[in-house]
C-alpha cells in the first residue's frame, strides 16, 4: 500500500505538471519600462516551424481567471507587418509612449478577458527570422506555418489546450485569418470557436470599388471627377472601378487615387491628425499578384513602389522600445533576429499573393455553423 501511495502521488505530480507546462525559459520576469511589474504572468520567446523558420511570440495571460479565459491569437497585416504594433498601440497591456522608454498599462487591453498570443509572422517580420535568410513565400506557405506555430505555442502551453480559440487580426489579415481557419478547423484537437477581422482585405474587387464611393461621400472628389467616374466606369447602373477596359476611366481612377494617396490625410482616422502628414507620404505595400490579376489599385501601386512605415503613423518610440538592448534581453529576442521595425520591405516585396477574394473560405467556415464570425470596418478609415 505504501508503494502504491507513492505511485499515485507521482502521477498526480505529473499531471499537475502537464497541466500547467508553459515554458520557464519564455518566462518575461520583468519588463523595461513600467512602473509596476504586472500581476499577469507573460512570455515572449519563438516558435520553430519546419526546419529552419522562427517566429516571435508575446504571450499575455488574462488578467483574470487564464484558465478558462479564451486563447485569441492575432495578427497584424501587411502583409509583412509585425503584430507587436498591435500589442504596443491598440489593444496589448501596455501602451509605449512617446519618449520610446515608458510603458503606461492599457485600461482597454483585451487581456482583461482572453488570453492574447501575439505572433510576428511570417519569418522576416519584426523579430521573426530564417535560418536561409530567405524571406520571399506566399498565401499559402504564410497559413500553412501559422497553423504550425499555432500546433507549436499548444504543445509548450498545453493548459490552454482546450481553452476557447478565436483567430483575430485587420488589414491584410483578411486573407491571413481565413487561410489559416481553413487549416484549424481540420483540426479536432484545436477547439476553435470563432474568428474575427478588423478593416481586412478580403476582396481586392470590393476593396477598389468601395474607396470611390467612400471618397466621394467623404467629400474628398469634387463634382467634376465624381461625375467622370460614373459616366466612363458606370454601365446599365453598376460600376466597375475595379478592371475596367475604358481607358478614361484609369484615367480618372488614377486621379482619384492619387488624392487619395498625396493629400496627407489620415487613412485609419480621416478626421485625425497625419504623423508626417506631407504629400507623397504614403506609398502602398508591393508584392507580387499574379497574373491577369492585377486591380487598378494594384497596377500603381507596383508602379510608386514600396515605402515601409504606413501611412500616418509613427513607429519611433516603438522601435526606440523593442531594440533597447535591456529590451531585447527581457523578451528572449535571438541575436540572430533583424532589428525590429514596423513593417519589413523585404518580406512585403517578396511576397506572392495568391488570393483576390475570401468568398470560398468564408463559405466554407459559414457552412459548419460552428463559428461565431465577425467582420467590423471603421466608417472613417
């Protein structure tokens, strides 16, 4: 009976042990730049994918009851953005302020009800490396390794494993949500629940039409451009601003986007302030589209090339924070990262993209009635 103790005992030890796993060594103990340490415990350290990819994650406990909060997972867009963008300045814990030295905590951080995992993906973002260095991939390589690091963050914090999960991410995690619920829902191990996008892309179509009218009733076109617009991409009362064969009406559309792009306004708050707000300032995201494929949009946008910072924002005190040396050694960063920016040219410029709508993933997903599914656009961005 003794012995018999002693073996439940050990099992009971090891259970335990498995139930709360999250690896010690991710473990951030204590963080630059606040004035009082959080009660919340957080890890920051990689998920290995295939043989040779890296990928950054911050892991931040709920600040209430972890254990049976939800997992959300999000991701910034880009494509070749870093999510720290969004833990740092919309919705993580702590919000960087302006000298690039202080963390102030955040009174409307989603951590105060789910447990948030922030992943810098793909390899070449923020502080997300390849052994190869070779940082060019596409839609479906980009999904397929979420997943895997997903599979990977599960298997080193299995206390989460049955939690709630709910994909979240905006801009061009319209196209990096979708793509990648398509492979959790495979999955019977991984209970997900939901999904949701904010301001994403998932139709380039839908997205080039929508920025005429959306300019016009934001009184950004005068009544002569507007009137153009509609007389030589309008037919029968529908209008194709999006690949339409009539010459004047590139023409105009290119008019259009160039007040749109040069004016300096702000086009995540047109009604706030542009940091650095000056013509010119905003020069859309490259990359490769396929073939015949190719929007208006798109067409200039490869034309005026790359410009890193999006537009109206101001990255400073972020990368100011994220590459002070006490900051990189807290957070477990590799010597083998790139320092940190924003957004990554070089991941932007190389980067194949493969999809033009999600209309067969959203049909898909819609089709289990299993998830709860939520969409949501500013009405001034």
């Amino acid at each position: 009976l003794p012995q018999l103790g002693s073996i439940l005992l050990c099992a009971l030890l090891l259970a335990a042990s498995l139930v709360k796993a999250a690896p010690s060594a991710d473990e951030v103990t204590y963080l630059p730049g606040l004035a009082k340490q959080p009660s919340f415990r957080q890890y920051s350290g990689y998920l290995h994918v295939g043989q040779n990819k890296h990928l950054h994650y911050w892991f931040v406990e709920a600040q209430s009851n972890p254990e049976s909060s939800p997992l959300v997972l999000w991701l910034n867009g880009g494509p070749g953005c870093s999510s720290m963008t969004g833990l740092l300045t919309e919705h993580g814990p702590f919000t960087i302020q302006p000298d690039g030295t202080t963390l102030q905590y955040n009174d409307y951080s989603w951590n105060k009800i789910a447990n948030m995992l922030y992943l810098e993906s793909p390899a070449g973002v923020g502080f997300s490396y390849s052994d190869d260095k070779n940082y060019a991939t596409n839609d479906t390589e980009v999904a397929h390794n979420n997943y895997l690091a997903l599979k990977e963050f599960l298997r080193l914090f299995p206390e989460y494993g049955q939690n709630s999960l709910f994909l979240t991410g905006e801009s061009y995690a319209g196209i990096y949500i979708p793509t990648l619920a398509e492979w959790v829902m495979q999955d019977a191990s991984i209970n997900l629940k939901g999904l949701a996008v904010g301001n994403g892309l998932s139709s380039y179509e839908i997205n080039d039409n929508s920025l005429v009218y959306f300019s016009y009733y934001h009184g950004l076109l005068g009544t002569r451009l507007w009137t153009d617009l509609q007389n030589f991409c309008c037919s029968q009362g529908k209008c194709n601003f999006h690949k339409n064969p009539n010459l004047n009406c590139t023409l105009r559309m290119e008019e259009m986007i160039q007040i749109v792009e040069e004016s300096g306004l702000n086009i995540y708050n047109l009604y706030a302030p542009c940091a650095g707000g000056v013509p010119g300032v905003y020069r859309p995201p490259g990359g490769k589209f396929p073939p015949l494929s190719q929007s208006l949009l798109q067409t200039l946008a490869a034309k005026k090339g790359l410009h890193l910072e999006p537009p109206c924002t101001n990255s400073t005190a972020s990368s100011l924070y994220l590459n002070a040396p006490q900051v990189l050694k807290a957070l477990h960063i590799s010597p083998e990262a790139p320092k940190w920016s924003i957004c990554s040219s070089e991941v932007n410029h190389n980067y194949n993209r493969l999809y033009m709508t999600m209309n067969d993933q959203y049909l898909k997903l819609l089709g289990t009635k299993k998830y709860r599914i939520l969409v949501y656009n500013g009405d001034i961005d």
